[in-house]
C-alpha cells in the first residue's frame, strides 16, 4: 500500500509508545534514586538492536518516524542502562559519563557509517548487508525480551512485570508494523523485525494468562462451587502456580523481571541483628 500520510502517522505514533516505554522507568529511577527491579543487559540489548535497525530503515528509505524511531530506542536505552550503574553500583556522574557518551558516540558513527556503506553496496546489487542488519536488529530485539522468557522459565511466576508497558511496547511493534505496511512497497523483513518482537510480548502476556488469570480462574471457581467441609480445602491452588491477584505488588519498575522480584522478596526476608 503506498500511502506516505499513512505510514508516517503509524510510525510516529509506533515511536511515541516505544518511547512512553522508556521514559517512565528514566524518570521513576530518578524520583526514588535507584535502579531496583531494572536488567541493564536487556537495556544494552535494546539500545545495540537500535544501530542495525536505524540502518536498515535508513537504508530502505522507510518513512522520516520509523528512521528516527530506533535513535530514540538507543538513547534512552542507554540512559536507562547507565542509571543501573550510576544508583545501584554507586558509580560517580563523571564516571558514568566517562563511559556511555563513547559508547554512544560508536553507535553513532557505526550507524553512519554503515548506512553510507550500504548504500553503496545497494548500488551495486549488493543486498546481503542490508538483510544483515535487518537479522541483527530482530535478534538483539529479540534477545531484550527473551530475559523475561528466561526468567519466567527458572522462577514459574510473572511477579513484577507490568503488564501495562509490556503492552506499550507490543503496541508500539503493531503500529510500527502498519506503518511498513502503509510504505510504497511492502517489506518484508521490516514487518519481521517489528513483527518477531510483537509475538515475544504476546507470549508473555500468554504466560501472564496461565500464571495469573487461570488459577485465579480456578480458585474462584471451586470457592464458589465449595461446600461444607471441603471448602477450605477446594480454595488452594498447587503452590508451584498459585499467585493471588491481590498479593501482587505494583511493579516497582516498568520492565522489572521474575527473577528480581524473587530476589528481593527473599533478601527482605533475612532477619536483621538487632543487637
């Protein structure tokens, strides 16, 4: 479909949800001067995904939003990312901008010059670079969300991640999906870079559903269908699974992970010398 009014609009409306993501947890680091909750490896991920994503929209000529889009993912990815260094490493300002203004100064020039690179290379029907950048993107992208995976994986619980900016986010990859879908010629490899990520947060929102919802949905069943002396009985759920709706705390970070919020549980619970 070529529709430029279009896949801009979507575009830049898929930009402002990837960063509506983001600056939330910028600005909650800051307010409570900590980093609790946050994985700086899935912050690094994500910020490195958006150099190979940046030139391959570049390089394809997508529409002006979706060309910005993966600046913005890098840079307030990296913000993020040091703040993990900065509040919970106890590391000095010039220190931490010691060392993320070069990395983002190499991201930078990387992207640059790779896009001149590639251009040149498309010149000379030499497309495989630009497919490269294009599977970089979708597997550092990727690999920002798979943590969650992991995490889910060892601990058997979805405690503490937010749903809500989960949703952002996958909202942002659908939007940024028909914004491709709207440019003068369909790609692609653009719809399976965005597309690869949407599906990941799907998932998550999937095991939201079996770790959540479902034996929410059992324990209220057979509380209602209980009766007499097995009604105690009939209200517990197996262990393994069972996680009350109301003993789940707000995340306490917009993209806190299982493992994390285990780990503070069970620090919380180490008896502290009074003496």
């Amino acid at each position: 479909m070529d529709n430029p009014a279009l896949a801009n609009t979507f575009g830049t409306l898929g930009t402002v949800c990837w960063s509506i993501q983001l600056i939330p947890q910028i600005v909650l680091n800051y307010r409570r001067h900590n980093a609790t909750g946050l994985q700086p490896t899935m912050m690094m991920l994500w910020a490195s995904a958006g150099v190979p994503l940046g030139v391959y929209n570049i390089v394809k000529n997508f529409n002006i939003a979706l060309q910005v889009q993966p600046q913005i993912l890098t840079v307030l990815s990296l913000i993020t990312w040091i703040q993990c260094f900065y509040y919970e490493r106890s590391w000095t300002v010039s220190r931490c901008t010691a060392v993320v203004l070069p990395i983002a100064c190499l991201m930078g020039g990387v992207e640059v010059a790779l896009v001149y690179a590639l251009r040149i290379g498309v010149q000379r029907d030499t497309n495989w670079p630009v497919t490269l950048m294009a599977v970089l993107a979708t597997l550092l992208l990727a690999l920002g969300v798979l943590r969650h995976y992991w995490d889910i994986y060892v601990h058997r619980t979805v405690r503490g991640i937010s749903f809500l900016f989960v949703g952002i986010d996958a909202l942002g990859d659908l939007l940024s999906i028909i914004s491709v879908i709207f440019q003068q010629e369909l790609d692609v490899l653009g719809l399976v870079i965005y597309g690869t990520e949407l599906l990941l947060w799907i998932g998550i929102f999937a095991c939201g559903g079996y770790y959540l919802l479902l034996p929410w949905t059992i324990k209220t069943l057979k509380g209602s269908q209980a009766t007499g002396h097995d009604a105690s009985s009939a209200r517990d759920v197996p262990e393994r699974s069972a996680i009350a709706l109301h003993d789940l705390p707000s995340s306490t970070s917009v993209f806190r992970t299982p493992s994390v919020d285990i780990a503070l549980r069970s620090r919380s619970m180490i008896p502290r010398d009074v003496s």
